[in-house]
C-alpha cells in the first residue's frame, strides 16, 4: 500500500511517528510488529484492521482474491448455495 501511494519508508515514517526501521522491519517481516504499529500504518494509509474469526479466514480469503465477484462458493463452506450453484447442480426450483 505504501509503493501505491508513492510513498517512500521515510515518508510514511514521518506521517507515522514511526522509525524507518520499524517500517523496514514490518514490510520485511523480519518483526513481528505491535498492535500499536499497525494501526498507525493502517491510520496513514487511510486503511482499517479487521480481526477475522480463524473459522471464516480461508473463505474471506477466496473472496478477496475473488475482488468480491465470488459467484459460487467452494464445498464444505456452510453456506446456501447461490443461484448459479443451484442451476449448475440441476436443482432450479429456487423462487
């Protein structure tokens, strides 16, 4: 996110408060940065933390990479079937 605002590590650390190294360290993941750091990234890069039950993590993954446009759904999610997975499995009694 920091490359795509053309923002250089010294210049998100000024916005930061944060120290270039602490920047290096988080984008490296040579460290496992504090709470308190990310949400200071994520404030500078107009950006929000979202905690993800572990249960609904892969599933929110496939959706993402999906940019949102998921159609169907992988078996074993617990979820209704949509539309389009109901036409391909036969059964379009869905009203």
């Amino acid at each position: 996110m920091r490359k795509s605002r053309h923002l250089t590590q010294n210049e998100l650390a000024t916005l930061t408060a944060l120290s270039r190294t602490a920047i290096q360290q988080a984008e490296s993941g040579k460290a496992d940065p504090r709470l308190s750091t990310l949400l200071e990234l994520a404030r500078a890069l107009d950006m929000d933390i979202m905690f993800v039950p572990k249960a609904l993590r892969q599933e929110l993954e496939w959706f993402i990479q999906a940019e949102g446009k998921c159609l169907g759904h992988p078996p074993g999610i617990n979820a209704p079937l949509s539309i389009v997975d109901e036409i391909i499995c036969g059964n379009n009694d869905r009203r």
